[in-house]
C-alpha cells in the first residue's frame, strides 16, 4: 500500500497515468468551433486528469448561455461586459463564451497548478478576450477580482463534486456577483443530485434565491440570483 510519510502533502501528479496526457479536441459549442487541449475521456480516473478533462457539464453550460440573447441576462450593455468562471479545468465553457465575441472579457479561474498551466495554453488562440486569474474561493476577500463588479454573469460546471467546498463556492459567488447579475451552476445529474439541496441551503444564506434553469442529457443548471429588494424586477423571469 502507498503511504504518505508524516507531514508530506497530497500531490495529484504522482497519480498520473498515460491516460492523463493532454492531447488537441475540437468542439462545437452551439455552432462555434473551439479548440483546446485537454485530457481525453476514456482516461483513467485520476486526481490530476480529471480536473483536465471536459466533463458534460460544461458543454451543457456553454450551450445554454450561448442559446440565451443577452437581452436574457438583463441590461444588455452591462450583461455583455465580463464573465468569472469559476474552477474552470480544461476551460471549454468559458472559453466558448470568449470565442463568440458576445463578452468584452472571460476570466477563467482556477487553484490547482496543472489546471492553470493547461488554461493559459488554452486561451493563446483567444487572448484578445480571455484571461485566466489563480483564484481560491476561500481567500476570495484577498483577490483583486473583487475589483471586477461588473461580472454580471458567473460560471461553474460540476464545481460542486466536493461537498466540503459548496460553502466556500456559493459565499465567493456572494462577493463577486452584483445586483442585476446571474451565477450559473451546472451539475451532472443524478450523480450530484443531492448537491442541489445543498446548494439551496447555502445561497439562501447569502440572499440568493435559487431556480433551476434545465434538466436534459444528465445536467441540471441552477441560477442563483439576489433577492429582490422594493420595487425590483427579476430579468429572468
């Protein structure tokens, strides 16, 4: 059996197999043609590869916000400015978004060190409108993206699969998204069924009122949204 001698820290890397490497795929993302690198899907199921791989979620995710005008979002000429994906990975959804030239700028973020690195090769074909920014949701008070408050629109696909993080998850979607704004979470379902529940819990703790947007080809799509206050209309409605 493997053991970690006392004090040493979990290293995803000494789990990676043949079946982690990175190799070049092409998308269609809602008639939009994306390339990125990223692990393959009949990888092994390893720490560091699964964090790599394009799991349906994010193409379900890419789907739905391309499919919506940005009338649906709310103020079009603020809805169109930036977009913060959170926990990003492979970063095929925020990268669809950056390759449709509806948004000024897509951040996409991340913690994990592999996942950055596969990120900024990821977006060289798509600088000119997408960044990626080393973002942990826990230390979310320090990060300069709180300068960034006209996201109106915030992304994560199959973010929640640690339930531990959903407190943390939800609380940096509190600090970041403005009124007026959108936090789209997209869960592989039934797999991460009972995330929802949890997800509910935790948003009502902030404010936020949950409705769930879709549930096809195995994922379900939560907007999280502020509360109304006085006479306030909701835009999705």
């Amino acid at each position: 059996m493997f053991r970690m001698n006392e004090g040493q820290l979990f290293a995803p890397e000494l789990f990676e197999s043949e079946e982690d490497k990175e190799e070049e795929r092409v998308f269609n993302i809602h008639g939009i043609q994306v390339r990125i690198f990223a692990c393959p899907d009949h990888m092994q199921m390893t720490a560091s590869g699964a964090y790599r791989r394009v799991w349906p979620s994010s193409v379900a995710l890419a789907e739905f916000v391309l499919s919506k005008d940005l009338d649906w979002f709310g103020d079009s000429s603020i809805a169109k400015d930036t977009v913060i994906e959170l926990g990003a990975g492979a970063g095929l959804c925020g990268i669809s978004l950056a390759a449709s030239l509806r948004y000024k700028e897509v951040i996409l973020t991340d913690i994990d060190r592999d996942v950055l690195r596969l990120l900024r090769l990821n977006v060289q074909l798509y600088k000119d409108t997408a960044s990626v920014e080393d973002l942990s949701w826990q230390d979310i008070n320090k990060s300069h993206l709180l300068a960034e408050k006209n996201a109106h629109l915030l992304l994560g696909a199959d973010v929640t699969y640690d339930q531990s993080a959903i407190p943390a998850l939800v609380k940096c979607g509190a600090t970041l998204l403005p009124r007026g704004g959108a936090f789209l979470l997209a869960l592989s379902f039934p797999r991460f069924a009972d995330r929802v529940a949890q997800v509910e819990e935790h948003a009502a703790l902030h404010g936020f009122v949950v409705q769930e947007m879709q549930c096809e080809k195995e994922v379900t799509i939560l907007r999280l949204s502020w509360q109304k206050v006085g006479g306030e209309t909701d835009p999705f409605s």
